[in-house]
C-alpha cells in the first residue's frame, strides 16, 4: 500500500477525496534522442572523414550538422559503450575491458555499477520512452544465461524495451538474437541480414512510441554489429566495388590522407604516421595475397555502404513521421579500426584465430565465399591502418589508432553552423552531459537510493556555435590492457606496454598534439621532465578513477572464475531457449558423456531431428536422428567434419555418447544404444575453446550445423530427458579463453 498518498480517507468513498500521483513529466520541446553506435570502424572510415567507399547518408548527417576530429573514445568496445551510456570514465562505471575480461575487482566487473546510471534510465525518469536496439555487450557472463539473473541486460539499466545479442560480435547471416529478457529462436528469412533487421525494429519500436505516448520524446540506442567481423554483406553491395582496391592499402591510405586535409578533417600540416610494424608494403605481396587482400576489403567496402544505406533507411523514417528536426542524432564509432586479420586476413577469422591459420593460398581458392554466409571474413591489418589514417596502431591501442573516432551530431533545430568541423578535444563520456544539457534533463546525485557519481564528462555544446572557442577538456587517462596514455592541455604520453612484462619497463613517448595530429614526433628524449610529471598524473588518474590494479592478461581473466562456477552435470529438455555461447558446458581439454533417454517412435514414422547442438556450420556438433540412423557430428571447422552412425532403434532406449580425452585436442567419441556400443571414432583435431560462434541447443537447431539438419530441425519423438557430465581434464587447454575471446 502506498505510503505517499496525498489525498483523504474517509469511510466510504463519498466522504473520502481521492489522488493520483502525477507522472513524469519531459522539459519543454525537449528533443528526441538518438545513439547510432557503429563498431571497429576507424577515425577515416567515413566518406566525410576521408573514406573512397560510399556512406552519403552518414555524410548528411554531418553536412546537417558538425562533425568532430579530435574526438576520442576507449580502445575496445565495451568500455566506450559504458562511457557513452553512463557520462563516467570506463574504470569507475566498472568496465575497464570488454565485459567477458571481468577479473574481481572494481574497475573490471564487465557490467556499469549501480553509481552510475545510464542514459536510458536518466531519461526514462523524465518521461522518455527508452529503446535499444543491437549490440550490448555491458553484462557479463554471470547474467547471461537464459534463467537469469538479468540486471545488467538493457531492461535492467533503464530501457523498456531491446531487441538484439549479447556479445562482442555477431553471425549476421544467422544471429542468436534476444528480445527484452529472453533468447529468441531465430529462423531468417531469403535474404536476411541482421543490419536491415535491426533497424527495421527501430523503426517498429519508434512507430509504436509515437502512436501510444502521447507527445513524450523517445530515447533509440542503435548499435550496430557492423563494422565488426564477420564482414557479412549482401553481394551487390561486394560486387560494387570490385576491383577498386587492387592498387592496395598503400595507395588507398595516402589518397585517403590527401582527402582528409582537403575535408579539413586533418591540418595542413599533418603528416602520415608510418606503415605499423607487421604491415608490408603492398609491392612486397604476392600476387596472391593482393587478390586475396584486395577482395577482403572490397567486402569491408561493401559492409560499410550497406550500414550506410540502414542508416538512411531510419532517419527517413524520422523524418517521414516528422521527428527528425527536433532528434539530436549522435553517430560514433565505439574505437579504432581491427588488426586481427593479421597480415593476410581470413575467410574464417574465428579458425584463423583459434584453431588454424589460413594462408593467402587458402583465401584465393575461397575468394567466391568472401561475404557471404558461408564465410566468416576479416581483412588483413594492412587495410586496419588504412581505416586509421593518418594514425598509428588499432583497436585495444592507445594511440590515436586505437583512440580517435568519428563523431557526427545532427539537431535542425538546435545547430546553426551545419557542415562544420570542430577541433577542440572531447572524449566519449562527453556525450551523455551534452545531451544533458541540449535537453534540459538532470543528471540524479541519487538513483534509486544509491548515491551517484558525479558526470566525469563535460558538455559540447558549447563548441556548435563557438568553432573557435579553446577546449573545455584539458585532462583525460586510457588505459587497454596494459596500454596507457594521457593527454594533458595539449600534450600526451603514451605507453605501448608488451603484454607480461614489467610495467616500470614500458617505454612512454610524448607528443604535442597541437601540432603533431599523428603522433608521429616523439618529444620524450627533448623532455623527461615533462614525461615524468605526466606519468605521475597518469597514476594519480588510474587511483582516482578505479584503473588499479593493472591487468595485461586479457581472456584469461576470466578463466578462474569460469572453471570455479561451471557445475559439473548439466540436464537439458527439449524445446529449452538457447543456452548462449558462453555458458555451454566447459568440454574441451576433457572427458564427458551425453545419455538421453528416448523414444523413438515419431507419428510420422521414424524419428529425424536434433537431440543436442553446439556450435554452428563453422565449428559444433549435433547429435540428431537422419534416414533412419542415430548420426553424431564434429565439426573442427568448416571443412573438416567427424561423423558416427548407428542403426535407429524402435521404441524407448537410453542413447550414449561418450568422449574419452587422450589430450588437448584429441581424444576418443562413441555411441551406444541400451549400452551396446555401435561406433567408435578417434579425432585428433579438437577445438581448444570452449564455444565457437554459437550456443547450445536442445531438441531443435536456431542456426545451421549439418546440412542434413536444415533449422528447426525438431526432434519428432519424445526426448524425455538429456544430461552432459563432465569427467576428468585430460590436459588444461593452453589457448581456452585466451583464443575463444581474443579481441572480441
């Protein structure tokens, strides 16, 4: 019963007065608001920031608005993501690496605290519908499983409503999706792909608020899976610039370079950093690793051209609805460009990273697959670079490569300079202040009864109308697993730490950004005076803001907890919701057993379907029923697939599979029925990780694995029950978590 109540109580409601408390209310004319986040895509990726492919709807959106090029963000995805969302710096929010690194302590929980609410749940207080759609990965991986709990899910920090996937990135051909709290079974249509998907539940969710709230703003946080790899693109958008790069990333970085200054995005004087360590002169390839390099890219091309064209898709819905005048748009990428494609890149990035490398040889004769659903590509770092000029490094670096980012933000009605550029240094936990104040919104010194910190950003707005006007933000820390650097009125140091060694051994360079955009002249030996004192205010940053204790391991962080949590019997039911990529029982390295216990008999004659199912077309396994036989299928990769056969029985018999682990990566399957064994198979290839690219199933498949198992795949007789128990480790895999999250 409510303890608030205003008005009076009497005996009968004749003599009682009643009251209803009064909701929320928005500011005056407050504006709507819109995060496009985009992911991996580097400070040059833009056609307005020097790019060559085409993105003219995100180029309006810039020459409708102003653009920043001394903007800057975390080096990996889920600290940006907490910063943008929360206004505080990643470490005090609680995400100082990406949310599956979490380690124990405070500035790494993979999940933003409670002292820092996010933008959805400031604006929902105030009468703001609140939505998101895409990519999260700002839970970790103690709430992702299906039961819950989901506090850190984007319903849990302030939208009412979600609809996309967990983690770092994404099967766009074939996602596993979630709606609100819960996994989704997935069955894409001819010609889906998860950008257009995406917005089209934008789109819904925005319809839905303007017809039913009654002239309340809205709040769309629109994260895409691109430009992340996979590079899943539709091939009329590859086949359109085919060819186009086949002069290679030397030229295509120095006419990039060329286009920036004559955009204004980079000085006049600016010089072009050096190719990175790792990166060869395009001369210096093969011929086949031109083709192959060439193609990759023209897939990147097309990747980011089709993002482009959903981007449209949505602001003209704005705009057809009459909402996009009075919609502060905020368009960022969340860091810099990816080098984990290495020096040839990959048709198959997850193999190329965990299992086996590919070579050059091995792209040209897949060069077909490139893009499409059967391929899960990644270019060469080669073309990284290109992403990032003028700068040095990628993603998880904190050089500029790493660091510096497109920013866009559109207002017709509150931005008078349109198409201009602005120069002053901002960071990413500027934005929500920002906001703040273009919508007259409060940040909260309480939220729900728990203190708040204070906004560690400062607001831009000053800068639309003041191009002049010096930089409000004068001190700002990174750090990216070991890596380090600190920009302070004007200057910064920076630290590209090798991951194991000593900390106190790091080399820091010094540059002066004024008039060094590229960080290309290091100033440390002219003044390490100047060096010292900034190191020394670097600690005192990482004190202040939750950095310590410094951490260069990366998914091994999270191996401890993950073998302390993990139960050791597992019962599964059909028809379960997908148990997500990372919560699938921990098999590799080890011995286990499946036992089921079935029957049968199917109305439609013989059983067919599919009992369990890790994994996906690209690495997994399914244990189903097929033309008559109980079928048993290992996947190393896509090209590489272990099967074991028995005879169907009739009636209600108890199924076996069995593994014994002789090592790391081999070891022995095989299948009885009632305890009579029918097949044994040996396979010495096994994955070192314990997920691949999708989760687990149980009675039907939500993505493909065999081709004689096309989605749903259900199990037409009666599954009683399933249980997976794990035996003994057979050999601790060296490469588990380090592998199966690297980068994500």
């Amino acid at each position: 019963m409510s303890t608030d109540f205003a008005g009076r109580i009497g005996r009968t409601y004749r003599e009682s007065t009643p009251w209803w408390p009064q909701p929320p209310t928005a500011p005056a004319n407050a504006p709507n608001v819109v995060f496009i986040v985009l992911d991996d895509v580097g400070f040059s990726d833009l056609g307005c920031y020097g790019a060559e492919f085409d993105t003219p709807r995100m180029d309006a959106l810039a020459a409708g608005g102003v653009r920043y090029s001394n903007f800057h963000v975390t080096a990996m995805c889920s600290p940006t993501r907490a910063c943008l969302l929360t206004g505080r710096n990643a470490h005090a929010a609680g995400v100082g690496a990406i949310a599956e690194w979490a380690n124990g302590f405070p500035g790494y929980e993979g999940r933003m605290s409670r002292q820092t609410a996010t933008a959805a749940e400031i604006f929902a207080e105030h009468a703001y519908g609140t939505y998101a759609v895409g990519k999260w990965h700002l839970s970790n991986m103690a709430n992702y499983a299906a039961a819950g709990p989901h506090p850190d899910w984007p319903l849990g920090r302030g939208f009412s409503r979600w609809y996309g996937f967990l983690g770092g990135y994404v099967d766009h051909w074939h996602p596993d999706l979630h709606e609100d709290n819960h996994p989704i079974r997935h069955q894409p249509r001819p010609g889906y792909h998860l950008s257009e998907d995406l917005v089209d539940q934008a789109i819904a969710q925005v319809r839905d608020h303007v017809c039913a709230a009654r002239g309340r703003p809205f709040m769309t946080y629109l994260a895409f899976g691109a430009a992340h790899w996979p590079l899943h693109v539709p091939a009329p958008f590859i086949e359109k610039y085919r060819g186009r790069y086949d002069e290679g990333w030397d030229v295509a970085r120095e006419r990039r370079f060329a286009k920036q200054k004559a955009l204004g995005i980079v000085p006049a004087d600016a010089q072009l950093s050096p190719r990175n360590p790792g990166v060869p002169a395009w001369e210096t390839l093969s011929p086949a690793a031109r083709l192959g390099a060439a193609r990759l890219q023209e897939a990147f091309a097309g990747f980011m051209d089709h993002t482009d064209t959903q981007i449209g898709r949505f602001v003209d819905y704005l705009a057809a609805i009459d909402q996009l005048d009075n919609t502060v748009i905020v368009l960022l990428s969340d860091n810099g460009a990816s080098g984990e494609g290495g020096e040839t890149g990959a048709v198959n990035i997850r193999k190329h990273l965990q299992t086996e490398k590919e070579t050059s040889q091995y792209v040209v004769q897949h060069l077909d697959l490139i893009g499409s659903e059967h391929s899960f590509p990644h270019y060469p770092q080669g073309w990284a670079q290109v992403s990032n000029t003028p700068l040095k490094w990628y993603k998880k670096h904190t050089h500029g490569g790493g660091i510096r980012a497109p920013l866009i933000v559109h207002w017709p009605q509150g931005i008078a300079q349109r198409g201009a550029i602005r120069t002053q240094y901002h960071h990413v936990i500027d934005v929500l202040p920002t906001l703040l104040e273009l919508t007259g919104v409060q940040a909260p010194t309480q939220y729900r009864g728990v203190p708040q910190l204070p906004l560690h950003g400062i607001s831009m707005a000053y800068t639309f109308d003041a191009p002049d006007a010096p930089s409000r933000r004068q001190v700002q820390y990174f750090e990216m697993v070991g890596d380090r650097a600190l920009f302070q009125d004007g200057w910064k140091i920076v630290a590209r730490h090798r991951k194991g060694e000593d900390f106190e051994t790091d080399t820091w360079e010094l540059f002066h950004m004024a008039d060094d955009f590229s960080e290309v002249k290091d100033l440390a030996a002219e003044q390490p005076e100047r060096v010292r004192r900034m190191v020394d205010r670097w600690w005192q940053e990482a004190e202040r803001y939750g950095v310590l204790p410094l951490d260069d391991r990366e998914g091994e962080r999270a191996l401890d907890w993950f073998r302390a949590s993990a139960p050791s019997r597992y019962e599964y039911l059909p028809g379960m919701a997908r148990a997500d990529r990372l919560m699938v029982p921990a098999i590799n390295g080890r011995s286990y057993g499946v036992e089921a216990d079935i029957d049968w008999a199917s109305d439609a004659g013989q059983a067919q379907g599919v009992l369990l199912a890790f994994g996906n077309r690209f690495g997994g396994m399914a244990l189903y029923a097929h033309d008559g036989e109980v079928c048993f299928d290992y996947l190393y990769s896509e090209n590489s697939t272990h099967s074991l056969r028995a005879p169907l029985p009739r009636g209600r018999c108890t199924l076996s599979l069995r593994f014994d682990a002789t090592g790391e990566r081999s070891g022995v399957f095989g299948l009885a029925l009632d305890g009579r064994e029918f097949a044994v198979m040996r396979v010495d290839r096994l994955w070192t990780t314990y997920g691949i690219t999708a989760g687990l199933t149980c009675g039907y498949l939500n993505v493909p694995i065999v081709p004689a198992c096309p989605v749903p795949a259900l199990f037409t007789g009666t599954l009683h029950r399933l249980t997976l128990t794990l035996g003994p480790v057979a050999a601790k895999p060296s490469g588990e978590f380090a592998a199966l999250m690297q980068q994500e």
